[in-house]
C-alpha cells in the first residue's frame, strides 16, 4: 500500500526530531529535492470503493536514518528562535568575489534610496582597503573631508585610525574601512558641520553593508563609536559601557570602542590607553604578536 502523506509528514517530523536530540542544528537540502515542492500538487483520482483494511501493526521499529553529508544546498535551520545562524554559503573564488564586490560598488555608487541624501552629497564612500581583511573598521557616516574625496576617514579622526591601526602593526590596505552610511548625512541650512544619520537613514543602507561583510568575511569587526554601535547593534545604552565587551554580529566577533573623533576632543591619556586596550583584545582574537612595548602604550610611567 502506498505510504499516505500523513505518514510521511509523521516520519519527516520524528527523524529531525531526532536529528535535533543528537545536537544536528542543520540539514542540507539540495535544490533538486526542493523544487518539486513548489509545484502546485495533482488533484488525486478518486479511488475505487472498497472496504478498508487495517494496516498492519510494525513489527520493529524503523532504524534510524545516518545523516545526510553536506552538500551545496539550500539548509533548514534547527536552531532556536531567534538565533541567527552565521552565513554558510560556499566562499566565492577571489575572481567571482571580485566581480561581485564591483557589482556592489557600481550598484551604491548609483543609489537614490534617500533623495534627500543623493541630492546633497558630493560623492557616495563605498568604502576602502582589502576585500580579504581579516579585520574590518565600521564608522558612521562620511563627513565633509569624506564626501569631498569619497573615500572613508580621510579627515583628522580618520589620520588618527591610520596611526592607531599602523601602531597595532597592520597597514591601512590590509584592513577594510566602512560606514553604516555610504552618504554623508545633510546639513541643510549649515555651512559646515555633521549630523548624526537617523534610523530609517541607516535601515535603508545598512544592508549594503552586509553584502560587504558577507564577501569579505572579516574575522572580526571593530565598531567606531556610539552611532555605529547602534546601527549594527541596535544598543543605545551608550559606548562608555559597551566599549571593550566582545559582541558578536551576523557570526563575527564584534568589539564597540570609542571613535578617532572622541579621541581628538579628549586627549587623556587615560582615554588614549581604552581604546589601545580594546585594540589589544582585537590583536589576541586574530592571533596577531602583541610585544611589550605595545603592551605599554599609553601607560603611565
């Protein structure tokens, strides 16, 4: 006799079930099992009249079914509500990652999602470094020195992140700077001065920054500031009490510390020495060296 579709669903349910018991979160689905799913089902024909008969009682039950080797495929996520599984697609080849870094470019370059945004600004800052850095540096938005020349932290704040990520032994082209924002928010009425990007403004454009992070697949993720703590992590309790706190976002450690620009209006040395320990924690998570000397920055003597 035919197995009825309930029967089906039954085994279906009872052998991820058990897949989830023995600590399985994903299942490999190829594309071929899925598509026929999303054909429309044929209506049955009806079947003939006759008495029915019981089916008969299993003698044993079913072994159970070895897991499914992982293959390239669409994945059904076991995981619990609300937990967001990090990104599992295949790595791109440095060709196809390439190309679909200058896709991206070429598609925020001509973006005019905020009207108000692509009418004042002077350049749109895509964002600058290696597409193969293990670190990554988000900001905010651009300022004026950053829509002039369209490329991220040119002013004073980001000559300070260059020596800061010179002085943690990397150079700027071997990491890669971003922004929430690649528009710099206006200032109508102003001649000159910033503002802070509003949440719609940072909903809209955050998710070419996750195309960014998702092609590049940093290691980890330094978040410059309190705006841009925000707007990858929705926190708003303040960088005082995030700073130096490992976070984690789209599956990548992330550590919130102060921005250059907090650092030019405190020239503490207690403030300097905050953020070198935050930068600290960030070289021990890639395995980078730490000497002594470096160690000592900013200490008292």
């Amino acid at each position: 006799m035919p197995v009825t579709f309930d029967q089906f669903l039954d085994a279906t349910i009872q052998h991820l079930e058990g897949l989830k018991a023995r600590g399985v979160r994903y299942v490999s689905v190829s594309p071929e099992t899925l598509r026929p799913l999303s054909q429309p089902m044929p209506k049955p024909a009806a079947p003939p009249v006759r008495a029915a008969k019981p089916l008969p009682a299993p003698t044993r039950p079913a072994p159970p079914i070895p897991p499914t080797p992982p293959i390239a495929a669409a994945e059904l996520a076991l995981s619990p509500p609300g937990e967001t599984p990090p990104v599992s697609a295949a790595p791109l080849s440095p060709e196809a990652k390439a190309a679909a870094f200058a896709a991206l470019r070429e598609r925020v370059l001509a973006c005019v999602k905020c009207p108000h945004l692509a009418a004042a600004r002077k350049n749109v800052v895509f964002g600058v470094g290696s597409i193969d850095a293990e670190l990554m540096f988000i900001g905010e938005a651009p300022g004026a020195d950053e829509d002039e020349q369209g490329e991220p932290f040119v002013g004073r704040a980001g000559q300070l992140l260059t020596k800061i990520i010179q002085t943690m032994g990397l150079q700027r082209g071997d990491v890669y700077i971003g922004n929430i924002l690649k528009c710099r928010p206006d200032t109508p009425g102003q001649s000159a001065g910033n503002r802070k990007p509003t949440s719609p403004e940072m909903e809209t454009c955050i998710p070419y920054l996750h195309e960014q992070i998702d092609l590049i697949r940093p290691k980890v993720i330094v978040a410059l500031g309190a705006t841009a703590v925000e707007g990858l992590l929705g926190k708003t309790i303040g960088i005082t009490k995030l700073r130096g706190t490992w976070k984690t976002y789209r599956g990548i450690p992330l550590m919130p510390t102060y921005h250059p620009a907090y650092l030019l209006r405190n020239q503490s040395l207690s403030e300097k020495r905050k953020v070198w320990e935050d930068m600290l924690q960030v070289m021990e998570k890639l395995g980078m060296p730490v000497s002594d000397k470096q160690r000592r920055f900013f200490l008292k003597a």
